[in-house]
C-alpha cells in the first residue's frame, strides 16, 4: 500500500488508507477502543511506533489527532528513507515542520 494513512479512525476519512493502532503500532503505551474511538493512552515515559509505511517520495505533514480530540501532547518523532530498510535504519528526528521524505516513512508517540 502506498499514499496518505490515517491510524486510529475509520468514518469520513480523507486518506487513501485506513489503519488500526491495534497489529500495526508497537510499543508500551496501551491501544485502547475500536474503529473511531481507538486512541493511544500513555502513562509517563511510555512510546509506541507505527509500523514503516510507504507513503511516497515527497513533502510529509503529520497531524495528531486530525479526527478525535486527545489530551495532552505526545512527543513526536519520524524516520525516512527511499527504501523501507534505509528508514528503518535512520536516526528519530524530532518533528516539527513538514519534512521531506525519500519514500518510506515510521512514526514514533512518546510521553515524557
């Protein structure tokens, strides 16, 4: 699959794909809720990631709770690369603006 994702909501998206937190993000924060109320719930110091998504070569912005309204605001990191090895094998960036990215990208949620 390639293109826009949304992770945690399923009705009157306007991504080209739709999918769950739950099999897809890893971590030690607990997924919690199904379909649009799905929602990622941190205690201090926990993460998750999304697994590494080939979104297409490109400018990427990442909006957090596009859909829902979440409380608090989770640290958020990125990794990129024009291969699904090369982003996996790149560094965490901390996200901030729009980035450009070769191809691949994963998303990493941390509460401080």
């Amino acid at each position: 699959m390639s293109g826009s994702v949304c992770w945690g909501h399923d009705t009157g998206v306007v991504e080209d794909n739709v999918r769950d937190f739950l099999n897809n993000w890893s971590g030690d924060a607990s997924i919690q809720g199904l379909g649009d109320a799905e929602r990622i719930q941190f205690d201090s110091g926990e993460y998750e990631e999304s697994e590494t998504w080939y979104i297409g070569a490109g400018r990427v912005r990442l909006i957090i709770d596009k859909y829902g309204s979440g409380s608090g605001t989770p640290v958020v990191k990125y990794k990129q690369g024009s291969s699904q090895a090369l982003c996996e094998a790149d560094s965490w960036h901390a996200y901030t603006i729009p980035f450009v990215c070769g191809g691949w990208v994963k998303i990493r949620l941390e509460c401080t």
